[in-house]
C-alpha cells in the first residue's frame, strides 16, 4: 500500500526530522598502543570534544597515567578548554609484565545540559566522579612484553 501525503504535511515532517540532525555528541577517547616493549617510549593522544551549541565546552579535562600498575600516578589536568581538547601524554615503560596504565575523566560545563559526561548525563561529583568510573571516565592499558 502506498501512502502519499499532501504538499502541506512536507515541512511539517521536515521539522520531525530536525531532532535527528540536531543531537548533541560528546566523545572522549584515548589512543594509545595496545603494548610496547620495555623501557620504550610510549605516546597516547586523549581526545575529548562537544558538538553542542550552547556554549558547553571541555570543562574539566582530568588525565592520569601510571608506570607502576596504579600504585601512583602522574596528573595531565586542565580546565576551561574549547569544544575538543587533543592532549598528548608521552611517557617511557616499565619492566616487562607491569602494564602502562591511562585514564580519563571529563565534564562538559556551561551549556544547557549543565555538568555532564561523555554519554550527557549528569555528573555524579560524589560518587562516579571520585571512583573513576565509567561515565565518566574512559582507561586502556598498554601491555609490557618481554623482550
């Protein structure tokens, strides 16, 4: 069966259509190796980007690595960045079987959707936030092979 609609029902379902075209995206994500040797040099890139036009940018941009499985790790933070934010974090591997480790966590601030994560919902300062869990946070781990 085939339905065929009035000229005056176009625009209307152009604009049912808008909502599509419109959504928001918001993406963090980390490139790095899957595994390197030891005692290499290792370069991920940490990419955290809006596509909302309200004003909402990277607000927070927390990035931490670590050497040593997690017993301690090295901050890579900012604030009050743009709609995407490209940080690279460049560090040198352990001995063989201790992982290079990586994570992310950001809030987009200043739109309409207030403080948000990368999936757009709202930050959870007390608990997701602080445990590092995702959203809104994002990790990968770099294995160390023997040589």
């Amino acid at each position: 069966m085939k339905i065929s609609l009035p000229g005056r029902f176009l625009p209307l379902l152009a604009l049912l259509a808008l909502p599509a075209f419109a959504a928001v995206e918001r993406t963090v994500t980390i490139t790095a190796p899957p595994a390197a040797l030891p005692g290499t040099d290792v370069h991920v890139e940490i990419t955290a980007r809006t596509t909302a036009r309200d004003g909402e940018h990277v607000g927070f941009f927390q990035a931490e690595y670590s050497v040593d499985n997690g017993k301690t790790w090295i901050p890579v933070y900012a604030e009050n960045l743009g709609k995407i934010e490209v940080r690279p974090v460049n560090f040198q591997t352990s001995p063989a079987g201790v992982p290079g480790l990586v994570r992310v966590r950001v809030a987009f601030r200043g739109g309409k959707a207030g403080d948000v994560d990368f999936a757009g919902k709202p930050i959870e300062w007390e608990t997701t936030w602080g445990t590092w869990s995702t959203p809104p946070a994002r990790q990968a781990t770099i294995a160390v092979l023997p040589r």
